[in-house]
C-alpha cells in the first residue's frame, strides 16, 4: 500500500507542477503588469518592482492553487484510468476507498496551506505593499514624464518639455488657489530637491502671473522653490489578531473570511466530487475530463463568490457539509459500489 501512495502522489505532483507553473507564470505577468503602472505616480528602482511583486506572490498562490489541484486530481485519475493502472489495482484487491486516500490526504495538507495563506500571508502581504506605496508616496520621488500633460506635484499641475542629467527644461505650472484666481509660472530650468522628508521644486530664471478677476500680476524671479503641499498619508500597520478581529462589525470583511475558508477547502471537498466522474472503466466509459474540470472549477468559485456577497456562517457550514455529502454520495454511486 505504501508504494501505491507514493506512485499515485508521484504522478499527482507531475501533474500539479505541469498545470501549476504555466498559471502562476501567467498571472505573475498580470501582477507584474499593474505593478509597473505605479510608475506613472511614482519613481521605482526595478528591485523595488521585484520587491512589489514578491508581496503579490500569496495573492497568486491562493487564486491559482485550487484550479490546478483540481485539474491535476482530474488528469492523474484518468490517466491512470485510461492506462488500466486503477483496474490492475483493483484486481489486487485495492477498493477504490484506500486508492483514493492518498489523494484526501493530498487534499488535506493543501486546504492547510490555502488557509494558512489566506489568514496569515495575504493580510500581511497586502499591508506591505500598501505601506510601501505610502512611503513611496510621502517621499514625492516622483516620475515628471517630459511631454506628458496633466502630471501633477502635489497641488500644481507641471508640465516638462525635456530632462537631461536630472534636470527639467522649459518648465511650465499652473495652480488654481481659488475660484478667481489662478496662478501660471514658466521656467527655463528646474530640478527636484529633497530634504527632512520634504519635496521642492527648484526652479530658475523665469516668471510667474498671478490672474484675479480684477488684475494680473507678473513677477521676475531667478530662483524660485515650488514645495509639495499635498497631505501625506500615514499607514498604520496591523497584526493578524486585530486585522480579522474587524470581521466582527465589519460585514465586507466577515464575508471576505467566508470566502477566504471556503477556498481553502475547496482541494479537500473536490477530491470526492472529482473521483466521481474520473474513476471510470475506460472500455465503457468516455474520457471527460476537461467538462469535469470547467463544471467543478465553476461551481466552487461560484458558491465562494455567492459567500463573499449573501453569506454568513450557518450557510457556509451548510454548504460545506452539502458538498462533501455530495462528493461522497456521488462517488459511491458511480465508482464505489463498483470497485
């Protein structure tokens, strides 16, 4: 029994990385795409996108796990089905019940895993990566595009012909400090400064105007230096206990951890469910694992998402114990009773 589980988890986990691997590739591009247009707000080194990134990594194992142990569970059990592997065993003796508890234990420590992702690494992945923006944010290392219209520097709007050695050239900003009354500087160079935390603009030889309803001032300047008033957020940093004790009062953030336990479980409750329709006699029964495969993934990811939006608990422990009823049901009936 002991080679039978190893052969089985063997040939599950060739499976697992096969099927695993391309979505995780995929949808890191997807993460690593909407990271890199931070870059229009702020200004990252590409360590700091890397860093970015590796706090998404929880979010793309958590979102990308559960199909490819489904898919893996479906094609490891049809291979071997269609191989005639499964009726060999069957004919030593092995019911189809201990073939399959390899497999439930695969499913265990997986739904362990997703969990410990969901309440333990995404809270605090997600909290990095906000105080990273924040801090990013709060230092103004901003990104001034040459060319591009709309930029802003704290409240004034900036426009840059070109920047050659860190140097801004033919500047142009406008302001409007009240309703009648706008403010409109040009400058012919110009250069950010940073100190104590503070950000300015410094610029050099050029003018401002001062538009009002009844008049309009223009000044000469030589220097000139433009600060960032923009209000700085500051991030407060939670730890697990008091990020998920919110789930108390909080509806949205209660119904996100429904979400959250379901998902993890979902490698535990379609263990059954899959078996059901991939144990099959090859001779009489036609491979379908792809439709398997689609209709389990759906039907999972819609009960989580009807979680997230209606749930409570009374109906997710119902809806657990609904469709492990069901797995087990169905696999007694259409594999059990048989082998």
């Amino acid at each position: 029994m002991v080679n039978v589980r190893g052969y089985i988890s063997s040939n599950f986990t060739k499976a697992f990385l096969t099927i695993f691997l391309p979505f995780f590739l995929i949808i890191s591009l997807v993460y690593l795409v909407k990271i890199s247009s931070l870059t229009a707000q702020i200004q990252i080194t590409f360590m700091e996108l890397l860093t970015l990134y590796s706090y998404s990594v929880p979010d793309i194992i958590f979102y990308t796990l559960p199909l490819s142990f489904i898919a893996a569970l479906a094609n490891v059990l049809m291979k071997l089905s269609e191989d005639n592997e499964l009726i060999a065993l069957y004919a030593l003796g092995l019911k189809a019940n201990k073939v399959l508890r390899s497999l439930l234990l695969l499913g265990i420590l997986f739904s362990i895993l997703l969990a410990s992702i969901s309440f333990l690494a995404m809270p605090l992945s997600k909290q990095y990566y906000k105080s990273f923006k924040e801090h990013k944010k709060n230092e103004a290392t901003l990104n001034i595009v040459p060319g591009k219209i709309g930029q802003k520097f704290g409240n004034y709007y900036i426009y840059v012909k070109e920047k050659k050695n860190n140097i801004f050239h033919d500047i142009v900003i406008y302001n409007r400090t009240h309703k009648n009354e706008e403010q409109f500087f040009s400058s012919q160079q110009g250069k950010l400064n940073k100190k104590n935390g503070i950000t300015s603009l410094l610029l050099k030889d050029g003018y401002g105007y001062t538009y009002s309803k009844d008049k309009l001032q223009q000044a000469e300047y030589k220097t000139l230096e433009v600060y960032d008033t923009s209000e700085k957020k500051d991030f407060h940093f939670k730890n697990i206990i008091t990020y998920w004790s919110k789930a108390k009062d909080d509806k949205k953030m209660m119904r996100r951890v429904l979400f959250f336990i379901f998902v993890s479980l979902i490698p535990l409750l379609s263990v059954y469910l899959v078996a059901s329709f991939t144990m099959i006699n090859p001779r009489y029964q036609t491979n379908h694992s792809f439709i398997v495969i689609f209709t389990t993934t759906f039907l999972f990811y819609m009960l989580a998402s009807s979680l997230q939006k209606w749930g409570n608990y009374t109906i997710l422990l119902f809806l657990i114990v609904a469709v492990f009823l069901l797995g087990r049901w169905l696999f007694t009936q259409r594999v059990a009773r048989y082998f």
